[in-house]
C-alpha cells in the first residue's frame, strides 16, 4: 500500500488523505504522464500497449541526409548541434525537381532547330537551284521518270529490255547549249488550245549520227502534224516556229547523253540511256530527245527505227501536254504511248524501274501484263 503525506492547508487545518492522496497522485500521474507522452511518440521508441497506431510528425530521415526544415533551411534539431545548411543546388532541387534538368535541354534543343531550318544547304544555294545552269526544276517527268536535284548513284537494275542495242556511232558530248533549226510550219490540228514549239540540236553534234538539223526538224514537224499524234484527239492544235517566236510553249532539243545525264537536265540515276521533258523556273520547257536513243532505238522496238523515234517524240510531247505515265492495260494490247516503251512493253520491268528513287512509283502495277510497241496516240487515226 501506497504511502501517502498529509500537508497543511494555508489556514492551518491539515488535509485529510482522500484530499491530499488524491492531489498526490493525480499531480503525479500528470508529471508521468507528460512524460510518457512525450517519449511515447519520439521516434525510434517501442509503442505502449492499447496506444492507436499514429505517425511520428517528424520522419525519420536518412542518415547522410540533412534535416531539414522550413523553406529557409534553418529548422533546429533535437540537440545543440546547430543544423547543416542546405547548397543552393539542393534547395533548387527540392523546389523544382526534374524541371531544373528540362529546361536547359528544351532550350539548347530549340536552338539547335532554329539553326538547322535557317541554314542555307551550299551545293543547292539560297535559292534551291540546282546544277550548273542555274535553274531548277518545277516539274521533272519523262521516261527517266523522276530528276534528283543532286547527283544520285546509279541503281543496279536488272531490265534486259532497257539496254541501248547496238548499232551507229553518236556524239557522247555536246556544249550544253542549244540553237533553234530555222523554219516555222503550218498549224496542225482544228481543236483546242493552239500550241507552239521550236525544234532545237545541242551545239557540238557530228550531223552525220542524225543526218543533220533539217532532217531532224522534219522528222519532228512530220510526227506531230500526223493525225495519229496528238492533234488526232481533236483536244490541241500544234505548230512549229523559229527563233524569231520568242516564246515558244516547249522546246523539242536533241540532246547527247552526257548533257541529258546532267542533274538539271534528265538526271543520272539509273544506268539507261533516256530521254525527259524538264520544265525551268525560267519558263523554258524542254523536251530532251536523247541522241543514243535517236541513233539506236530501244530492243522492244526490234531495230524498227521510224517506229521508235515517232514514239520518243509523242511520247516526250504528251508530257508537255500534261499527261503521265502508263502501264500496260491489256495484255496482248498496243501499248499506249505514254508507257514507258524505250525500257520494255511488260509493266514487270517498267514497275521494277519506276520504283527506285526518285522514280515514278505506283504508276504502272507489276501484274505481269506484256503489250506490244506502239508510237501513236491515236492509232486508229487515217
């Protein structure tokens, strides 16, 4: 049993023990208490018995981690040891996470981008021109079918039918200019919108591999004024002046190879010889009749000369007239003149070229459908 002291009250009377014991233990009960308190929650000490489970209001934290505190990083500590101060980098991080990181990387990214898309590329020059004319080009179509504005390594195409055929001798290289044969023709044709043309020869030609610029001018105002070319479909009229029309809607230019090959001409991406039709910011269009393929065909054409150059031509001009490439509609069928002749009449090989870079791709299916040459746009014409 409990020993209990009895004090005196300030009158002098004496506390009874249930007055005083009770003063007693409840004043020591409290003193305990505050105690027990107190040490009840400091962390890292054992929870008594019947307590609810609560969280201590200070963490613990890790042991090579400062303490920390308010936004200052001044808070104090249990002891008198005063508290580390945390480096502006901590803080920062604390405050700004992961941001602190992104930042400086979207800025350098946003400067790296505005420096690429201001930049001027050296070989094609402010402008985009490309080659050494100084034109580029708008549209660039023909049976090359596509003109890199950069020199482009040949594609290894396996097309038997593409090779050039034996036969004469031909001029590899002219001067790269042009002039204008002399002559102007009749209008052929009734309907539609009146097209003009100068016929042109690259300066440098021998005139014994094309038997001459009149005989080439002839061959080409012959072509285009019969019925069975385009002015048979009643839709153009067609005709030819000379230099002192100064301009003409296109230009029919015999070209050598290494002219045509040129990137701001036909283009050298694959390694049959071609002919195109190039069209210049300046406002020339040129129809590039290759003089490999005037002297010598195409193997689909089976050493049929006439028939082949009257294709090159039609073929050439339709693209001045803003018609595409073809494919082969029927089997068995004549080809149609805006086909791809010069490198075969089977849509297998035409696909198979079409589809390297910068070729016309998707414009002829590879479905195994094989016609037969054809020069005319209108054959059935008389």
């Amino acid at each position: 049993m409990d020993r209990v002291s009895h004090g005196a009250r300030r009158d002098g009377s004496r506390t009874g023990p249930a007055d005083g014991g009770a003063t007693s233990r409840a004043r020591g009960r409290g003193a305990r208490g505050d105690r027990a308190s107190g040490d009840r929650y400091r962390p890292g000490t054992r929870r008594a018995t019947g307590e609810p489970l609560r969280a201590s209001w200070r963490p613990r934290q890790d042991a090579d981690e400062p303490a920390t505190g308010d936004e200052s990083g001044t808070a104090g500590t249990d002891g008198d040891t005063p508290p580390r101060r945390r480096s502006k980098l901590r803080r920062l991080l604390s405050t700004y996470g992961w941001r602190v990181y992104a930042v400086p990387v979207l800025l350098v990214i946003t400067a790296l981008v505005v420096v690429d898309t201001t930049r001027t590329d050296p070989e094609l020059g402010a402008s985009g021109d490309s080659g050494s004319s100084g034109t580029s080009s708008t549209l660039s179509s023909g049976e090359a079918a596509g003109v890199p504005e950069q020199p482009a390594e040949q594609v290894d195409l396996n097309i038997p039918t593409a090779k050039l055929p034996e036969g004469g001798d031909y001029t590899r290289k002219g001067r790269g200019t042009w002039h204008v044969v002399p002559g102007t023709g009749r209008k052929a044709g009734d309907g539609g919108e009146l097209y003009t043309y100068t016929v042109e020869v690259e300066d440098g030609i021998d005139p014994a591999s094309y038997l001459g610029d009149d005989g080439f001018a002839q061959a080409v105002e012959g072509i285009l004024s019969d019925p069975r070319s385009w002015t048979g479909t009643g839709e153009v009229s067609l005709q030819r002046v000379d230099a002192s029309h100064p301009d003409p809607d296109f230009r029919v230019s015999l070209t050598t190879p290494d002219t045509a090959h040129r990137p701001d001409i036909c283009g050298n991406s694959i390694p049959f010889e071609a002919s195109c039709y190039r069209r210049d910011v300046d406002g020339e269009n040129r129809v590039v009749i290759n003089l490999a393929r005037w002297v010598r065909g195409a193997l689909a054409f089976s050493g049929d000369m006439i028939g082949y150059r009257q294709y090159a031509i039609n073929h050439e001009v339709g693209h001045a007239l803003g018609n595409g490439h073809e494919g082969c509609a029927q089997d068995g069928a004549l080809a149609p003149v805006m086909m791809q002749q010069t490198f075969g009449v089977a849509n297998d090989y035409v696909a198979r070229l079409n589809n390297t870079p910068g070729g016309d791709q998707g414009t002829v299916p590879a479905d195994g459908k094989v016609c037969k040459p054809n020069a005319w746009p209108n054959p059935q014409a008389r």
